[in-house]
C-alpha cells in the first residue's frame, strides 16, 4: 500500500511540473509577442524610411526652403535664413523632426499601407522619382534649375503635364513641409527683426499661415517642374495614383503630422537660446559666444551695432586705443558674394597644390583673409569689392584646373552597377559605363563627375563619398549611392 500510495504521489508530482511548465510556455509565448510585434514593426518602419528618403527629410526640405528667400522678406529677411538655420540646427532639429516622425508612423502604423508603400518606393518607378528629386537638390546643377525656371515662363509645358505634376504637389507632403520650416524660421527670428518689433507674434503667425501656403505651392510646382523634367508622363500618373491611394494618403498624413511635431519641440528648445542671446546681446558683450557660434558675420554686425564688437574694448593695461571709424557699407555680405561659387573636390585641390603651387599659396591667403570679419570691416569698400573680384577670380582658376578622368568619372546615371563579387574577406562591384564596357571597383577608387572616393561596397549598393572645399576652406562631405540598375 505505502508503495502505490509513493507511486500516486509522485504521478501526481509530474503532472503537476507539467501544468505548470505548460501553462508557463504558454505566459512566456504572450509575453514574447509584444516585444515581438514591436520589433517587426520597427523594421518595417526602418525600411520604409530608408527606402522613401524620410531619414533625411529635414535636410531635404532646409535645403529646398534656402531657394525660397522671398517668401515674405518682411517676416523673414533672405540674409536672416543662415541665422535660423543656425538656431533650429542648434535645437538638434534633424534629428527631433525624424524621431518625430518615426513615433508618427508607429501610432498609426498599418501593416497594408506600410506593405503597399515599402512596395511603390521599391519599384522602377518609384525609384526613378526619388532618384530625380534627389539630384535636383544638388547645388552643382543650381544655374540649370534657375534657367529652366526662367524658361518655364516664357514656354509653360504642356496642360496635361502640368495637371499631373498638381495632382502630386497637392498629395505630397513637400509644401506643408516648407510651410513648417518657413513658419519655425520666422519664430525663431523673431526677436531680432526690427521689421516685425511692435507687432503681436500670434497675430503675424496666423497672417503667414493663411496667406503664404499658395506662394510656397507655387514655388513647389516650379521645383517639381524641374525635378521630373526627365521623367515621363505615365511615370508621374503611376506617382500621383500611389499619393491618392489609401496607402498614399496613410503616408503622406503620417509625414505632415511627424514633421509638424518635430519642428515644435525643436522650436522650445530654440526660445531658450533665443533668451540667452538677448541676454548677451544686452550685456554689450564684449565677446558674444553665443552669437559667434551662430550668427553669420552680417547679422552678428547688425545686432550688436558695433562697428567691430569682437574686439576687446578694455585690456588689463587700460582703454584700447581706435582709430575713428571707417564707413561700411551695409550691402557688405563678408564674403556671401562667394557663395554661389561651386566648391572645389578636395582631389582637385591636392592636385593644385602640387601642379600649381603659386595659385594654391594664393587660395590659402583669401581663405585666411575670409576667415578674418575684422580684416574685411577694416578695408574701404573699394578695396573690399577689389578683394571679392579678385578671390572669385582665383575660385573660378581652381575650378578650371584639369585633371585626367577615368571612365568611371562620368555622371552617375552613366554608371549601372551589374554585379557585387565576394571573395575572401574582399568584395569588389562590376560596373557598367555609356560605351558597354565592364570595370572592377574597389574601396577607394575614384568614381563619378565630383572625383568621389568609394568609401564601401555593399551587397546591393555602392556608397561614395564626395568631398570638396568651399571659398572659406571648409571640407564638405557629400554621400552618393550607386544602386543595382533597373534593367538587372
């Protein structure tokens, strides 16, 4: 009897274990799938912005605001953009506006839409589009953009044209995008516009929202005008139905709402620098570091109404003794002349220095001297003017300077990528160019128009990096893919 009833108790034991271990699974499976859900969710997100350019969405719409000066030059002065630009950088605005919106697209996630817009930005066509409006934000093609413009309204294209390219401008999230911006811009320059003092903040607001959005729309339709002048018509009506689609509409409403968010969280943390640089502004300084750092020399000038106020009116030996005062003309930009000026790849400057050393002696003395505001304030303006036409001269030689090219230095849609060999630890792509030729590349090679360096070789794709030297010696880092192409 004793060894029935050892044999029930530990039958009774076991079953118990495997309940409780069962019943457990089945808690820890629950548990897993939260965690589970979210993380599929997050990559499919992940793609999504990879694929459509969302990750680089600010960028994208700070540089194509930059074009619009005149939107309203009483609420934003065109000299005042580098200013807020500074600011909004300065409140981490690239990386809020896409931490915004990636916490949009999660609240109103959608596995459909999020399946079917992965899908359109994936296609030829889609790819195409975004290949093209990338490429119109380059700086290098900016006399291209204007002449078209100009063009455009002399001979409009045609009607059907036209109406395909509204359909998309009206989807798109392009124009509120701008509208956003334009609005935290004029926020955040608002305590240094004499032109609005005096005026109720709210009120000027709620003007700008209203009247402005079809100037900015207009702008827009100009710029999409330009962006798809090489894509076909059958390609912009298979854009325009994706933006009308459900999936579409999910898109680009989730765009309009993360962008919006992003810019106002970083606008609070702008008011408060915006505090503290009245502060110092109101304190006469005499060393400003606040407004150094994000100010340009124009504004900085304007606002502390010092002839030189970076040099130091007191020294432990007494008063500073100045020479009286020159006139300055206000229409000085320090060097803003220059800016229109491509910058020179760094590849063609190394070669100058070694090929022409007496004109890279000369650009290293105009990049001192633009680096120096108190040189610039000293001079005349004649020979200011004579120093700007001078240096545009030396800027124009540099970039005239020939340099032999491969044939892997053509432009980017002559490159097809036709394959990616792995051997080894080593891998190498095989790419195509206009004459049906193949060519081996490898990490460092040269390649494209802009002697681009690639920097790594991808298993779908070839990253470049093209860097260059603008008039004032800064180093500017540009990133360049060469994809698979679409007839592979």
């Amino acid at each position: 009897m004793r060894r029935v009833k050892k044999a029930n108790i530990l039958i009774l034991f076991f079953i118990c274990v495997l309940v409780n271990f069962s019943l457990g699974g089945q808690s820890l499976a629950k548990m897993g799938a939260m965690p589970a859900g979210i993380k599929v969710k997050d990559k499919t997100i992940e793609k999504l912005f990879w694929l459509s350019g969302l990750n680089t969405r600010y960028l994208e719409v700070e540089t194509t605001l930059s074009w619009y000066k005149n939107i309203d030059p009483m609420a934003l002065k065109p000299s005042q953009i580098g200013f807020a630009k500074n600011l909004m950088r300065h409140g981490s605005a690239p990386n809020l506006v896409r931490g915004n919106l990636k916490e949009t697209f999660l609240a109103r996630f959608d596995q459909d839409h999020a399946d079917k817009s992965i899908e359109w930005f994936k296609s030829p066509t889609g790819r195409k589009i975004l290949k093209a409006e990338r490429e119109a934000n380059s700086p290098d093609i900016e006399k291209e953009r204007n002449k078209f413009v100009k063009q455009i309204m002399i001979t409009p294209p045609n009607e059907s044209r036209l109406l395909i390219v509204e359909r998309i401008v009206s989807e798109e999230a392009l124009s509120e995008n701008i509208k956003s911006l334009f609005l935290a811009y004029v926020d955040s320059m608002f305590p240094f516009n004499d032109l609005l003092q005096g005026k109720r903040f709210v009120k000027v607001m709620r003007m700008l929202k209203e009247e402005k959005a079809e100037h900015i729309r207009e702008q827009v339709r100009l710029h999409r005008l330009f962006d798809y002048r090489d894509i076909k018509e059958k390609d912009l009506k298979a854009y325009a139905r994706f933006l009308e689609s459900p999936a579409g509409q999910w898109f680009t409403f989730s765009e309009l709402q993360g962008f919006e968010k992003g810019t106002k969280k970083t606008l609070t943390k702008v008011h408060k620098v915006q505090r503290k640089l009245l502060i110092e502004i109101d304190e006469g300084g005499p060393e400003f570091p606040l407004l150094r750092e994000l100010a340009p020399a124009g504004q900085r000038y304007l606002l502390v109404r010092l002839r030189d106020p970076f040099k130091p009116l007191f020294t432990d030996a007494g008063p500073v003794q100045t020479e009286e005062s020159v006139g300055i003309s206000m229409a000085r930009q320090f060097g803003g002349e220059l800016e229109n000026i491509p910058p020179i790849s760094l590849y063609v400057m190394n070669k100058i220095e070694i090929k022409r050393p007496q004109l890279f002696k000369k650009m290293k003395y105009y990049e001192r001297l633009f680096n120096s505001q108190e040189d610039l304030k000293a001079m005349s303006d004649d020979d200011y003017t004579d120093v700007i036409e001078a240096y545009r001269v030396v800027l124009e030689k540099a970039s005239e300077t020939k340099v032999s090219k491969t044939p892997l230095q053509a432009e980017y849609e002559n490159l097809k990528l036709t394959g990616i060999i792995s051997k080894n630890t080593k891998t190498l792509a095989l790419i195509e160019t206009s004459d049906s030729k193949g060519h081996v590349v490898d990490e460092g090679d040269l390649i494209g128009p802009r002697f681009g360096e690639v920097d790594e070789v991808q298993p779908e794709r070839i990253i470049v990096i093209e860097k260059s030297r603008d008039y004032l010696g800064n180093i500017l880092t540009r990133q360049r893919t060469i994809e698979f192409s679409e007839e592979i």
